[in-house]
C-alpha cells in the first residue's frame, strides 16, 4: 500500500504545488524588491505572450489573431499605466 501511496498521482500534485508556490512566490516578492513594482508589472505583461509562444512550440496550439489583438492592447495599456505612475513619481510635488 505504501508504494502506491508513495507515486500517486494526487501526492505528486501536492509537492508539486508546494515546491511550485514557495519557488514562485520567493522569485516573485525578490523581483519585487530589486526591480520595484513598476517594472515587476512590465514583466508581468510578457505572460500571455511567452503563454502563446510556449504553447505553439510545445503543443502545437496558436492563439487567434483576436486573441494575439487582446494580448497587444493589454500590453499597451499596462505600459501607458506604468509610464504615467513611473513619470508622476519623478516629478517633485508642491508644497
């Protein structure tokens, strides 16, 4: 019984989420920490297109050009934010 228990498919899952959660949360806040969250967001943004790429070269998938579209805009629009909090950071306010 425990050799079966040892290999089951629902402990591996387990240690997988763990090691998985503690690895990623550890790069995560240390990415947080060094670049600052502006850039930690930057880099955020490039996951929906490494997704894409990942799952065409891995898979065989691809993403539909409205879907490729959406990832774009997203983006942009995360850039913009980005840039807009990063330039009114700099700029001293007034007493």
């Amino acid at each position: 019984m425990l050799p079966s228990l040892l290999f089951s498919p629902y402990l591996l899952l387990a240690l997988s989420g763990i090691a998985g959660v503690a690895i990623g949360d550890t790069l995560y806040l240390r990415a947080l920490s060094e670049l600052g969250p502006h850039k930690t967001l930057i880099l955020e943004t490039l996951t929906a297109p490494f997704t894409g790429i990942i799952a065409y070269i891995f898979y065989g998938t691809s993403l539909s050009l409205f879907a490729w579209m959406g990832v774009v805009v997203t983006m942009i629009g995360l850039s913009i934010v980005v840039k807009e909090q990063t330039e009114n950071e700099m700029v001293p306010k007034s007493s």
